[in-house]
C-alpha cells in the first residue's frame, strides 16, 4: 500500500508541475498565491509530501484548472 501511494504522490506531483510550468508560474509564486512555502510546495511536486484536499483546491484555483487535473494519472 505504501509504495502505491509514493507512485501516485509522484505521478500528482508531476502533473502539477506540467501544469504550473505550462501556465508559466515558478514554483515561489504558485507557493506565495496558495500562502505556502516553496520548500513546501517542493515536496508536494516530488511526491514527498501528501497534498490536503484543501492544498490541492487552493492549486487548481490559481492554476485555473480542475482539482481533477491535477489527480488525472
């Protein structure tokens, strides 16, 4: 179970990052819009950390996306 999460805590991460990048946001600025810190937001994009539901709104809104498109893998 547990190395099933850490590969869709990677696959979340990246798909964020695609989708930060393609709307061309650094990460300190996606961080500073959802008030949290670029270290933070670091992990999130490695697959280190597991995003709240909260945290992954908060994402989608500045990225003008759908919760879904994020967690789409």
């Amino acid at each position: 179970m547990e190395k099933e999460l850490s590969v869709y805590l990677e696959k979340l991460g990246k798909n964020i990052s695609k989708i930060r990048e393609k709307k061309k946001m650094t990460q300190y600025k996606l961080a500073k819009e959802i008030f949290a810190d670029q270290s933070n937001l670091a992990r999130i994009e490695s697959g280190k950390v597991n995003p709240t539901i909260k945290t992954l709104l908060k994402i989608s809104t500045v990225l003008k996306c759908n919760v879904k498109d994020l967690v789409d893998f």
